[in-house]
C-alpha cells in the first residue's frame, strides 16, 4: 500500500514539476538571429539593436509583410514590445496569433491580429479571413497610456476560445470567439502594413504556453 502511494506521489510531484517548467515564460528571438522564424529577411525585416524591425520610413512598404514563428501554438500568454513611427501613408502593424500562412498571397496570414495603429490599437482584427475588427477598445482608452513613437508593452493571452488583449497593462479587449469552425491554434506572427512610409519594431517577445 505504501509502494503504491509512494508511486502516485511521485508521479503527481513529476505532473506538478511538469506543469510548472511548461508555463515558464520562454524567449522566442534571441535578439540577434531570425532563428525559429521565416519571412522577408532580404528586405522587409532586420535587427537592430536586438529588434526585429520592419519596414522604413524612406520608402512606402508595398504590401503587407509578416516574420512568423515556425511552430504553431494554441493557449498561451504572448508578450512583447512594440515601437510604431511612419511619415506618411497607411502606418500600421500587428501581431499575428493562431493564425496561418496564406498561398495566394504568399506574404500574406490568415487569422487573428492584434492591432497596432491610430485608429486601431488594442482591438482584435481578422486578417484575411473575415477582414473585420472582431472587437475594439472602447473609445479613449488606449489614448490614456500609450506611449507615441517610443515603446509599448502587449500583452496577448489566449484561453480556448477567450482571447484578451492588454497595452501597457489595460485591457483592450476581452473576445469570445463564437464561431466553432475557427482554429483556435497557429502561428504567431508580426506584421508591417503595406501602403505607409513606416517603421516598426519588436522586441522582447515571449511566451508562456498554458495547459
């Protein structure tokens, strides 16, 4: 009897220690190297100063871009820093969340973004798929504590079909998702709009995977 009890609370002690290694926050760039990422590094994208930086503001960005994760992931807590400027045009980004990569266009995702720009920061769009704001802050919000031109906190914490997203510590959004038939997992991806002469930065990206 005491063998057997011993083995369930061994085996209990390992799910715990299991548990708790799986919800550690991991690092997803490492800040010097795209490694675990794929995109447009030729052109598009750089690092600077242990940023992932697209876009620029010499030029317009011609289309929409996006770096994005090689692994798929489906509950978690996202968290980065972002920096948005532009001079002119369309001067936006995103962050892409369980979402995939499109095949016509290839440079394209499909799926959730948080949003990042005047007009849009902190609501939750569907790129590609429905191409509509599913849900936005209510107004003034985000105005409060943002941070023009320098850098922000988001959050982004995905529980089943519940995504919440956060800047800087207020909450955005809280989103239910009601429509069964979409994936509630994917890739992770960052994104520079096209049609702007725009820069933006990310950095400080990790992630927290829940059970």
């Amino acid at each position: 009897m005491k063998l057997i009890l011993h083995g369930l609370t061994l085996a209990f002690s390992i799910s715990l220690a299991f548990a708790a290694d799986k919800a550690k926050p991991v690092s997803l760039f490492d800040g010097k190297t795209f490694n675990g990422w794929e995109g447009d590094t030729q052109k598009t994208w750089r690092i600077v100063d242990g940023a992932i930086v697209g876009g620029t503001l010499s030029e317009r960005v011609p289309r929409n871009e996006f770096v994005a994760t090689k692994r798929s992931y489906t509950n978690f807590v996202l968290r980065l820093k972002f920096k948005l400027v532009g001079t002119e045009g369309f001067v936006n980004g995103g962050v892409q969340i369980r979402s995939q990569r499109a095949t016509n266009p290839p440079n394209e995702m499909i799926g959730y973004q948080a949003d990042i720009g005047d007009g849009w920061w902190g609501a939750l769009y569907d790129e590609t798929r429905r191409n509509k704001v599913l849900t936005k802050p209510e107004a003034g919000v985000v105005e409060k504590i943002l941070k023009r031109n320098d850098w922000n906190d988001y959050e982004i914490r995905c529980e089943g079909k519940r995504i919440r997203l956060s800047i800087n510590g207020q909450q955005t959004i809280d989103y239910m998702e009601p429509d069964n038939s979409i994936p509630q997992h994917g890739l992770l991806g960052l994104q520079v709009h096209g049609g702007g002469k725009t820069e933006i930065s990310y950095k400080d990206i990790t992630i927290e995977e829940l059970l």
